[in-house]
DNA sequence: TACAATATACCATAAGTATGGTATAGGTGC
DNA sequence: GCACCTATACCATACTTATGGTATATTGTA
C-alpha cells in the first residue's frame, strides 16, 4: 500500500513514516508537513492512503480532505487528530474522509489495520473508527432519530404548541397552520411568539435543527 | 446495581445470573424465563437495569423493552442476543433500548462494564453496543445520510444549485448562505428562482417534504 | 464562431415571517 | 379569591423570502 503522510509535526511525521516502513505492505510515498503542495507531490505517482492530520497551520485537514476527495477520487483519506471533536469528524465524513483514528489511543498496528481494511474493501462498507468516536457519532445519529414527539417533551411545550411546531417542521405556511387549526394568523403569531424562546431559535429554519 | 434478567434458557440465565452476583456491586433482583410477568416481578422491587433476551417465545424482547420503558422508565434495558440483527438493534432502539450485547462475543465483564457505565452515566450519552453492531448501526446511518444526495441527483441541478439547497435545507438564512458561499443575496435569489421550479416548490419550508 | 448553460449581479415588488406591545376569557392550584 | 398559565385576538413594524425583470462574464461544445 502506497501511504502519503500530511502532518505538521516534524517528529510525528518521522515517526509514523518509521513506524509504518516496519510493515512489508506499505509504503510512504510522500511526506508534507502541510496540505498547501498535495498537487506538486500527488503529480508524480499517487498513494492509495493519505493519513492526514487535522489540526494543522493553513490549509487543515479538513480542506486538505476536501480536496483530495474531489481532485484524486482513488486516494482513500484517514484522519489522524489527538483531539475526539465530533464536529470534526462528521465535518471530515461529509467531506469524504474514510477513517478517523485517534492520535494517542490508536497503535501504528490499528493504523496499519484500518489502512489495510480500506485498501482491500470496499470505502461504502468500511469506515475505521476510534471507539469513543464510534459512541460519539453513533449519540449523533441516535439523537437524531428519536421520535420528534420524544424531543418535543424536552422543551416542554403545552399541547398546542407542540402542533404548532409540528405543523412548522413540517413546512406549512402561517395561512396554512391558521386554516388547519382554525385561529387566527395573528394568534398563531403568538404562539410562535413563545415556542422559539423556548426552543432558542429565531427563526422556522432553524426548527430542523432541533428536530432533525 | 439492582439487575433483572428475562431470558428464557435456563441454563444460560443461571449462569449469568452466577457471573452476575460475583460482582460486589450486583445484585440479581429477578429472574424471569419470559417478559409475561414483568409487572407481577416489578411491583415488589424496581430493578436499575433489565437484561433482555431478544429471542424469547410468547411476548418477545422487542415487546418487553417497550412495556418496560412505557410502564417502568427508570429501569435501562440492555438487549442480549446471539445474532447480530441489524433491525432488531434499531427496532430495540426506537423502543428505548439502552444497549444492545452478543451473547457469546460480549463475556460476562463487558455486560457488567456497559450497565455500569449506564447505572452512573445519562442514558442519552452512552449506548453500550457491541463493535460489530456499531460498525453496522454506523454505515446504516453514513448510508441513510447519503440517501439525500442521491435524491438531489434526481432533480439535475447544478452543483452550485445542490450546494445553495442543501444549505437552504439546513435552515439557514439568505444572508447566511450567500456569506458562506461569497455571493451577493440577489445571485442567491437568482438561483433560488432557478432551483425551485425544478423541484416543483414554491418555498424554503417544501423542501423538507422534498429531501425528508 | 456562435449557441447554450452556468454563475454572477442589481432593481423592484409582493408575500411571508419575526417580534414588540396590549388585552380578554377560561382553567388550575394554592 | 387571586395568581398563574394557556389560548385567543388585534396592531404595528422590521426583516426575510419569493418572483418578476434585465444584464454581463465565463465555460464548454456543436
């Protein structure tokens, strides 16, 4: 396996390239201290993994993810960070990344590992992922797809104001909800007038955010 | 702990109840060889946490972590089982399972290490799930997310227009989005009143019934 | 080269949404 | 009874979103 590493540490650097040389079936191609020349390097032969790091001076690992995945759609990119942000990571997911490893808690031999698994399968039916991270998105998703009703009990709505805002999520219109219910638009004004307080938003876009 | 166990053989409950009452911190409050006679147990001592056979005759797994956590929230339910059934986790889930375990993969230390983290920590922040199972639960979601892209491949829109609905869908505001693209509001509305005849919409709120 | 498609931008107007205020009637609980 | 919450309604104003029109620079392609 051919292995690019993007990581800003010097010593880090080193020694993840000594780490993984130690392994018969790899191979660092190219070592960059910063996402800004993938271009340059990338041109004269292409790796199958990039390892990137993400809290890097520049160009992140973020962008540098975001533009490996679109420009060299082959090279499978894992993201190697010390820090478990799950914003990061599903940033990094959207983005395309096809891993992300732990820095302290994930061995040169996990690394190796999920490099392996993703060189040999498939990118759609594999995705290495730290365990904590693994709990982190999988909170993420979990949350996302309880029941509206469940989350609605959160805020603590009245009756009325949890049909309302279903009604809102829904993509109805004032005049709409209005007719539905039978009140005015005016009352329906004031409804709406205290569900967003309670919810801590300004506007009916922002209900998909609470509600998925 | 206080812990109840519903599995209905009996070789396998006696034993997980023996490995169970090893553990100074656990103690086994009922034994039940099916989920019939909850309330009949419960009502003489509330256990913390249930441990849930899937496969059960007569009134199964899946119906016993609904009545318990109708009828008994307090009490956490932690599914076992032998097979890795990707529906039943999200069945169990959408029920208000609290964990999901594999019976011959997950010994006795893991079952007692996930109740602990859920007796202490908040339901809500931790899931105790079998790294298998998690792999599976994960590329369900990765691939129920994906499922918005592709719709967006039914309405041949350009990838500007894909990324401003996106952005749309996500609630965001005029203002919001031509700042975070680096447009003008009027070039905004200028796609806007290109991409919206193509999905047959007239408003930001139809996107939702458009993209889920 | 010329055409089509895309992306950009501005103007104007109408419709919808957000937020402030004020007010009345019905129900709950102390 | 009185305070409190909920639901109803109206007024006014500001901001956001929707839709019409017009126009220019860029890109790819027939």
């Amino acid at each position: 396996m051919l292995i690019a590493i993007i990581e800003d540490n010097n010593k880090y650097r080193d020694c993840l390239a000594i780490g993984l040389a130690a392994f018969p079936d790899c191979t660092v191609l190219h070592k960059m201290s910063n996402a800004l020349h993938i271009d340059k390097y990338f041109a004269s032969e292409l790796p199958d993994i990039a390892l990137i790091d993400i809290n890097m001076p520049g160009l992140d690992g973020v962008a540098a993810v975001k533009e490996i995945t679109e420009n060299y759609p082959t090279v499978k990119c894992v993201m190697l960070t010390v820090n478990a942000d799950l914003d990061m990571v599903l940033k990094c997911m959207q983005h395309g990344a096809s891993g992300y490893l732990i820095k302290d808690k994930d061995s040169i031999t996990k690394i190796v590992d999920s490099i392996r698994i993703l060189h040999n399968g498939n990118y759609n039916e594999e995705f290495p992922l730290n365990g904590t991270l693994a709990n982190k998105v999988l909170q993420y998703f979990l949350q996302k797809d309880k029941t509206v009703d469940a989350k609605l009990d959160a805020y603590k709505l009245t009756p009325k104001q949890k049909e309302i805002l279903l009604l809102l999520y829904n993509g109805k219109s004032y005049k709409q909800i209005a007719a539905e219910i039978n009140i005015s638009v005016d009352t329906l004004n004031t409804h709406i007038k205290a569900i967003y307080p309670k919810l801590n938003i300004k506007s009916k876009g922002e209900i998909k955010g609470i509600l998925g």
